[in-house]
C-alpha cells in the first residue's frame, strides 16, 4: 500500500463528483444538436469541454485541493466505462467513434441500444453492460488521460474517478448462455490493473464501490478482498474507495481491513457507520468524510460537523471533506433562481453552494473556528400524519366491484389509456407563449381545452370506453402538482440528468404540504362535460411526488408523504363530488423508492401502501380507483401492491412477454390488471393479432372478469399518427377477446 505523495495539508477537500449538465444545461443542448445533425463533432466537443473545465474552476474557486476527472460523461459513466475496459458486445463491433458511442446509448439502424436501468434508488438511469462468458477486457485509457492533461493544463489538481470492478460487474447482466459473472473477475482485473498503471502520475485514483450499500453475498464481498489486494498492491498510485447511498453496515467490519490507502464514507446516507468507522479505520489513512449531501439540495450543517469533525483533523493518514456521493443528483447553482421565496433559499445549496460548504468547512477545520452559518432545523411535525381509519375502503374489493359494475355499466374487456396523449407541437407552443407572456393565462387554458376536446374525440372515435383528458396541462406530472401545493416550490433551472440529455426539474419541499385548492377538477370536469363515456379522473400518487421532489430525509420524508397523501385525498373527494366516477393514482415510482437493504423493505412498503390507501379510500366503494405502475420488478413487492387495494391496476407488460403477469399469478392478484398490450416506448405500431395474442396468454393467469385492455404506459411521448392507429388495433383486439370469451 502506498502512501499519499502531497502532504500539504492533512485537512483537504473534494468531491465524488461534478453535476455534468452544464450551468445552463449546455451539454443537454448540444447533445440534441448533434444528433439532430444540425452541428458537428467538434461543437459537441467544445462544448463538452468547457463544461468540464467550468466545473473544475468552480470546485477550485470554492478552495477545494483536487478537481475530480472521469465523472464527466457525454451520455452516462457506466457506457465510459465500457469503453474504457473495451468490454463493447459484439453487435456494436470494437472501436466506437462517437457515433458508435451513442449508437449503444440510444440503438443505432438494426441495433438495439444497450438496456436502461435505474441507479440504485436514485431517478438517474445507467445503461447496463452486457457481458458474454469468457468476455474479453483491454484498458482503453485514452479519454481519461486527455482529460486529465485538460485538468493539469488549466493548473489543477486532478483526482481521478473510475467505477470500481465490483460495482461495474455486479451492475452488468450476464449476456447468453447462463454463466457466473464472477468468473470474469481476473480478466476485469487486469484491464484495472492496466487503466490504473496509465495513471500512475496521479497521487490518488477513487475507484467507486456504491454496491458496498446493497446487500451481498459473501462471494461478492469475499471477491471485493481480493480484487482490492490485488489492485492495492499493483499500483503506484493510492487508492481512495468510495462507499456511498448508505452505510457500509456489517461490511464495515472487512471494508475497513482493506490494504486500500483510503476510505470515503457517505455521511448523510450513512450516518450510522460514523462512530465505528472512525475507531476501525487506520489513522495513518486517508479517511474521506461525505458530509455535504449530494443528493439533496439543502445547506449542510457546518457547525455540528466542524465540532464533530475536530478530533480527527489530525489524523496523520489525513482528512478528506468531501460530498456524499456524486453530486449530479442535485441541481447546479441556486444563484440563477430569481424567484424563490428568500425563506426557502435560505434552507438551500445547490451543487456550486455545496462546494464552497465544503471550502467553509475546510477553513474551519484548518482554523480552529467554528463557521459562523447555522441552518435552520428541519421543520417541526405538523401533526397531519395521524392517519388512523384513514387508510381503509369502507367495503371489499368484491363488494365494490359489483357496485362499480352497476354504476358504469363496461363491457367485459374495457379498454382505456394511461393518462397523457401526444404532446402536440401546440401544446408546447402554448406553454412556452405563456412562459414568455405573449398569451394570456385565459388564451393558454382555451388552448389546453382545445386540446382536451381533441382527445376526447379521437377517443370516441376509437370506441375506447373509458377516457382520459390526455393531460396537456401537465409538463410533467410531477412538477404541476408541485406547482399547485403549498409547501413545495418547483425552480426555473433546478434540473437534474435523468439520462443521457434528459434532464428533470424536481419540485423541494420545504415545509408541511396542504392543498389550497383543487388541483385537477375543472379540467377532468371539461373533458367530462364533452362526453357521455365515463372520463378517468388522473393524479399523482404520494410516493411519486414526494420520491421525484426534493425532501428531507428520515422522519420528515414520510411526514411529508402523508401530507402529500391527505392532499390527494381531498382532490379525490372533489373529484367524486363532481361525479367523476373513475380516479387513477399513478405510482410509477413506488418500485424505485424501495430502500437498498432488505431488512428495511418491509417497513417502507407498509408505509408506502399505506400512503396510498390514505389518498385513495376516502373514495366511495362506487368510485373505481385506478393506479398505475411501470419499469418495476413487481416479484418482490407483490404483497404490497395488493396492499395498496387499488380495484384496477395498469402495468407495463409488453415488452418483458407478460413475464412480470407471472409474478400476479405466484402472488394471486385479487383485483383487476390491464397488463400494458401496447410498447409505447416504440414508434413501432403493434398488430392486433399480438396484442390478441398476449391478453390470449394474460387470461391463462387472470379470469376475464378481471382484465383490462391498455398500453403499458402514458402516450405523451408518441406522436398522435402512431398513437391512432396503435389504439385502434387494441380496440379491435379487445373486440375479439369478446367474441372470443365474452
Ligand atoms: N398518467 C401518466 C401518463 O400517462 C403516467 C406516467 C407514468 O407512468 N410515468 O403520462
Ligand atoms: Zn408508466
């Protein structure tokens, strides 16, 4: 093991990683230039490289003593990552120019893209490499080490960052025949070995291991022990491994044996190692507290880690500030928001306010002084989470159903959408007209309902029996109710990579969230007034809004969920009384919130279903109460989806081949399921005779009393000639489910 070469000072500062966006989300725009072919590589290039280069500045400006390099990628870091280890499947041949890049990131002619999935709990989404047995790896360094003459040509110090082998591996599927993905642990090794042999000059490299959060076996941690030694004792320079999005737990007792250099720890997610870590972890190593959270936007509380923080400022290994974790999950820079509320801004740091928390903190450390900024508390309860006898529908399932037949008389079958249509060139042109002012809030709702009518009459047209408004006044579903709550604030540059150039702006909640005033009413209300078909009242569900926002953690986050939860409720009372007697409650997110241990599974989905139910049993046992979920791996949480009792459930289905359906099966799923016949995320239009021949196969597994016809997801991404006659082949295909079995 080495020794860090620089010295300079054992107290120093740093950050896991940079958001990569850009200030103004310079990348995003000149990504979908260049692939829109309206500039070339070069502009692309340039831009990518001042974006670079302006987050090394800030970090440097803020006083921190390395820039980090490598965390900076034109479409995501694990696809880098790929490239770096050139671990490419075959279908996108070896060597990729940028074109080749993006071609796995977003499928080329005849190629699929690489899979998307979600990163840990976060909502960023990585591209999942595809490993073959007996998978070949040669180090391809080049456009690390270009970065990093970038960083030393600009005079900064740079601190390299590389996804570690676990994490990489484990992250990987397993391509073909059915193989071990261990077993491709020595050959991953050497193209490390290499990768870090290239970058020898740097003092530190960080090798991230953000697995060291979820549960593994003890061939994963055994394979940890030994790719560490191994690596610890091939290289020249130290080696910083980073744990981060929670505590180390019972690994701590090995992590902290490892013949590594040093040691960072995610101090916000990860409290509860704190104490023992700091008694096991050498003091001649480098120990990396991640104090200042990147994946929230509030202010750090300096004093209490300046305290804290004190008697380890000696430690002869040294003494690393740093974030949490990469901080591309929290927005940029809260100096270009003009309009928040001052009480709220003072409860906030963005990214660049994250750096020069650390800077501060630094300096007090160094000084001996405590830093003058307190933040505020968070807030105190507000009592509205006392939810008792809220959380239950005043009849069962079967009871109700019969009741909802009488009410709205449906054919078996029913067919019905997810929620939003098409957002239609004039439906952007209205918002953005109403953003710049050139129309009024009055043109811009005839506008919208213009829109609404629209829907409604395709709809009729289509024969789909139960309807939906097609949501146009929604930019995104969470942030319109995030808008319209008291309590939470949306910003005007808050955004956050989802993926590749996508980005989402999500709502803070600062303080108890109640509902004003109706949120959704008048215009479900309108589409209803246009025709005699039952319109589907459409809402956010609690676990959504509150998992897609910004909140405080631990007992706040659930505090806020419930008051988010009794928000809905409201709405869904409003809803009735206007004689909306369909109300779906999307939870789309309730899947991705599931907590990364599983000892602490059982208590999240009690209390998510819980919020759930608190939104939505307030509804007559009449009205038909729908949810939606999409991308989850239903098979562990199946009980809890029961649990949340919605009589109707739409979930993404078609392109896994009704597997996930056998998951209901396993679990007998008491209500009733639209399993999704129609792959939104395709331009493709589907037959009828395959969206025949999966409700053939949904009907193996669910009596027909209890099935709906629907796509998988919202439509809002399509285009309304591809939506046309899409829904018109699930309308005929439902027609002859009936023939057929009616
Ligand atoms: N109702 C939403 C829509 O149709 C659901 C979106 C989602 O599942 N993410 O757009
Ligand atoms: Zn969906």
């Amino acid at each position: 093991m080495k020794q860090p070469t620089s010295q300079a000072h054992v107290i120093q500062a740093h950050v896991i990683g940079f958001p990569r966006m850009g200030r103004k989300r310079e990348l995003k725009f000149a990504l979908e230039d260049f692939w829109r072919g309206t500039t070339d590589e070069s502009v692309l290039l340039q831009t990518a490289r001042a974006v670079r280069l302006a987050g090394w500045q800030a970090q440097h400006q803020a006083g921190l003593d390395w820039v980090t390099v490598g965390d900076f990628s034109l479409y995501d870091p694990m696809l880098d990552m790929m490239v770096r280890l050139g671990a490419l499947p075959q279908r996108f041949g070896a060597a990729p120019g940028l074109e080749g890049y993006f071609g796995m990131a977003r499928g080329g002619k005849d190629t699929p893209a690489l899979e998307m999935t979600k990163w840990f709990d976060t909502n960023y989404h990585y591209l999942v490499p595809e490993l073959a047995a007996g998978q070949r790896f040669s180090a391809n360094p080049a456009d690390l080490l270009a970065q990093l003459q970038e960083a030393r040509q600009a005079g900064l110090q740079p601190k390299p960052v590389l996804i570690g082998p676990l994490t990489f591996l484990h992250l990987s599927k397993a391509q073909g025949a059915a193989f071990d993905k261990l077993e491709l642990l020595p050959a991953l090794l050497d193209a490390y070995g290499e990768l870090l042999d290239a970058l020898r000059d740097c003092p530190w490299v960080e090798l991230d291991e953000p697995i060291l959060a979820l549960d593994l076996d003890e061939r994963w941690c055994a394979a940890m022990r030994s790719a560490y030694e191994q690596l610890s004792r091939q290289t020249t320079s130290s080696i910083l491994l980073a744990s981060y999005y929670g505590p180390l737990g019972a690994h701590g007792t090995w992590v902290t044996k490892l013949p590594v250099a040093g040691l960072h720890l995610d101090l916000c997610r990860g409290a509860a190692d704190w104490p023992a870590i700091a008694q096991q972890w050498p003091d001649d190593r480098l120990l990396s507290v991640g104090v200042v959270d990147g994946r929230g936007v509030w202010r750090c509380d300096l004093p209490h880690w300046a305290t804290e923080l004190r008697a380890h400022g000696s430690r002869p290994g040294g003494l690393w500030l740093g974030s949490s974790c990469p901080m591309m999950h929290a927005p940029m820079d809260l100096d270009l928001e003009e309009r928040l509320d001052p009480a709220v801004r003072a409860k906030l740091a963005f990214a660049v306010q994250k750096l020069h928390e650390l800077g501060s903190l630094q300096d007090a450390l160094r000084s001996g002084k405590t830093p003058a900024v307190s933040v505020q508390p968070a807030q105190a309860a507000t009592g509205r989470n006392d939810v008792a006898g809220l959380d239950r529908r005043s009849m069962p399932y079967a009871q109700r159903a019969r009741l909802q037949r009488q009410r709205w008389p449906l054919p078996v079958f029913p067919t019905t959408t997810i929620g939003s249509f098409p957002q239609t060139p004039g439906i952007r042109g209205a918002r953005a007209a109403l953003r710049q002012g050139r129309i009024t809030p009055g043109d811009y709702r005839q506008a919208m309902e213009q829109e609404i009518a629209q829907v409604i009459r395709l709809q009729e047209e289509l024969e789909l029996d139960v309807l939906v408004h097609g949501e146009p006044e929604r930019n995104d579903m969470v942030e319109y109710f995030g808008e319209l709550l008291d309590g939470m604030v949306v910003t005007e540059h808050g955004w956050v990579q989802s993926y590749g150039s996508r980005c989402t702006k999500p709502p803070i909640v600062h303080g108890p969230v109640s509902r004003p005033e109706p949120m959704t009413v008048s215009w479900i209300t309108h589409a209803q007034s246009l025709t005699k078909r039952p319109v589907k009242g459409m809402l956010t569900g609690p676990v959504t809004i509150l998992k897609w926002s910004f909140a405080q953690e631990g007992a706040a986050w659930r505090q806020h969920g419930m008051e988010i939860a009794l928000a809905l409720r409201e709405e869904v009372a409003d809803l009735e009384r206007a004689g909306i007697g369909f109300i779906q409650i999307d939870e789309p997110a309730f899947r991705e919130a599931l907590p990364l241990r599983r000892k602490d599974w059982d208590d999240y989905l009690l209390w998510a279903a819980c919020a759930f139910r608190v939104a939505a049993c307030g509804a007559a046992p009449a009205t038909q109460i729908h949810t939606h979920m999409c991308y989850s791996e239903f098979n562990d949480i199946m009980p809890a989806i029961a649990a949340m009792d919605a009589d109707v459930i739409s979930i993404e289905c078609s392109r896994s081949r009704m597997e996930l359906l056998e998951a209901f099966r396993a679990f007998a799923y008491p209500n009733e399921i639209g399993p999704g016949v129609y792959d939104i995320h395709s331009p493709r239009i589907p037959t009828t005779e395959e969206m025949v021949a999966l409700l053939e196969k949904a009907l193996t597994l669910i009596p027909r009393e209890r099935l709906w016809v629907n796509p998988d997801c919202g439509l809002k991404t399509r285009r309304t000639e591809e939506v046309k006659p899409a829904l018109a082949n699930m309308v005929a295909a439902a027609r002859i489910l009936r023939e057929r079995h009616g």
